[in-house]
C-alpha cells in the first residue's frame, strides 16, 4: 500500500502544511499546553523544546506490537523532551533531560530515509506531540529523496486536534496511549487535568482519519488505529471507563492492554503507584474489554506480571 503522505507531497501540500504548523511556534499553540513561548526565536516550550526537535535516538526497533515490528523492526525515531510530565516515565532521561541531539530538515530526514534502508517497515515518530512541524518538513524533504513507509504516529494522547488535522493524510498509523480518565488523576501523575478529555478528542479525530487498523498480506499494520492502554496501579475503574470509551469508537479498535508499568522516576513520592500492577486487575481489564465489544485486543507485558507473581510465591 502506498504510503499516505507520498500523494500530498506530489500536490505540494506537505510543505504548505508544514509552513502552516512552524507559524505556530512563535507563540507555541501546537499542543495542549499552548504555553505560548516563541520557539521560532529559540525559547524553550513547556516541553523544553525549541526551533530545532531533539532526537534521542534512531533505530530498528523489535520491542513494538508484533504488527508494527514485523521480522524486520518499526523504525524507530525517538524525539527527547515531551508534552505530557507524568512522574512515573520509565525514559526520564529522554522525556525530562537534555539526552540527543537537535536536529535539522536534512539530517531528520536523513534518518528516516536510513532506517527505509536498513529495512524496517514502518517509520515510527516516537513523542512527536511537540515536534509537529519539524516532521512534517521532514517527511516532505525524505519523500522527494525516496521515502516511501509507512508513518506510525506513537504518542501519549495529549494532543490537539488542530495538531493532528496537519497529519491528516500524512500519517498512516496512529498509536497513543490512554492513560488516566479521571482529572484527578491525570493532574496528579502527568500535571495535565484536561488529558482525558483532551485524549477522548484525539482519539476520535484520529480514528477518523484513519479508521480501524488495517494489516497486509504478511500481517503488518499498514493503516489505522492501534491504542495502548497503560493499565495503572489501583485504577482498574479507569481502565474499565477508557475500555468501553474505546468501545464505542468501534469494536473493531485494536486495543493492546499492557502491564509494563512500573514505579520509577518520581513514583516513590506516590505511594499508591509505587508498586507493580495487580495480575488480578490486569485479568480483569481484559475480561472487561470482551463485556463492552472489544474484539481486537493485545496483552502487552503480562509475562512480566507472571514472573513477578511466581517470584512473590516463591519468596
């Protein structure tokens, strides 16, 4: 299937789209925060970024739905800093640190176009909530230099939908997660009360871009949406809520319910997350999934609870 972007670079459009989403920089909108700082002249959104994205690392990733990483590995570019702050980020270093390298139009799309070569299926934007222009201008460079994969979109959620309506034929496959439904909770552990109502909107407006995930003939993902709910200690009641949200979207959405949360970074200011996912409420999430229509569903990490629940035993 031909990648969604290649006819928008043909018609010009990407780089109309592009020079759309960098006006936006110079009194930042282009995220929820809307924190208005003016990342054309330099200065340092809330998400720590500037003019130039940040990139944290590029490679063939094998760790991703078997969909997405395929025999061949997602292609992975993993942008440093983030819109989101949740306490717990197993990649603090990236999300929250100064880790990688800013990078130019040339050189990002010199990645993408180099991860095509290495053979990965896809080309997977890790964190690109606040990095929206500097893709676009990317994709549209790469694409006239050859690019042809897949764009996967990888994000928290905490999106605009005036962000995702510059992708809006650009990408190919989105995969946020969904964390909390609650404010409360949300602006507890990612400092963003509005994130479950902002990623409801998300969500919706990226399944209407996309619509339901889509595989090809070796079984990989080639379009659609795909959304990981990252099931959190002691919030099986959230899960249950994000589940049935995601229900009523379609029941044919491709959800993977996974248990690979764990206490890191700041969790253990947190005590009630400061501790491993309950193998019982992950059970239960799933069975949950089944009760509201689910039929597309994925178990992410419950090897690891398992293990954990064996050694527990064994103690």
């Amino acid at each position: 299937m031909k990648a969604a972007y290649l006819q928008l670079h043909e018609q010009g459009e990407l780089a109309t789209r592009a020079a759309v989403a960098l006006e936006l920089l110079e009194a930042c909108q282009l995220c929820p925060r809307r924190c208005g700082s003016d990342r054309l002249a330099g200065d340092k959104g809330w998400c720590g970024t500037g003019l130039m994205a940040r990139v944290a690392s590029y490679e063939p990733h094998f760790g991703e739905e078997t969909s997405i990483s395929g025999v061949a590995g997602s292609g992975t570019i993993f942008f440093s800093h983030c819109n989101l702050g949740c306490v717990f980020c197993q990649n603090q270093q990236i999300s929250q640190g100064q880790v990688g390298i800013e990078v130019d139009t040339g050189q990002l799309a010199a990645m993408m176009l180099s991860l095509q070569k290495q053979g990965c299926h896809n080309i997977n934007l890790v964190t690109p909530s606040h990095v929206i222009p500097q893709i676009l201008r990317a994709v549209d460079h790469a694409a006239g230099r050859g690019l042809t994969l897949p764009l996967v979109y990888n994000s928290s959620g905490y999106d605009t939908v005036a962000g995702l309506a510059l992708f809006d034929g650009v990408v190919d496959i989105y995969m946020p997660d969904f964390k909390f439904w609650q404010p409360a909770s949300a602006g507890r552990y990612c400092q963003a009360e509005d994130y479950p109502e902002v990623a409801r909107q998300a969500i919706v407006e990226m399944f209407r871009q996309v619509g339901d995930l889509q595989f090809d003939n070796n079984g990989l993902a080639s379009r659609g949406l795909l959304v990981r709910h990252l099931l959190m200690p002691g919030m099986l009641a959230e899960s249950r809520d994000i589940l049935s949200f995601l229900a009523g979207i379609s029941a044919a959405t491709f959800v993977n319910i996974m248990a690979q949360y764990r206490p890191c970074y700041k969790a253990d200011a947190f005590p009630e997350i400061d501790r491993d996912v309950d193998v019982g409420d992950y059970e239960a999430a799933f069975a949950w999934a089944g009760e509201v229509g689910l039929t597309r569903l994925e178990q992410g990490g419950l090897e690891r609870l398992l293990a954990l629940l064996d050694e527990s035993r064994g103690a």
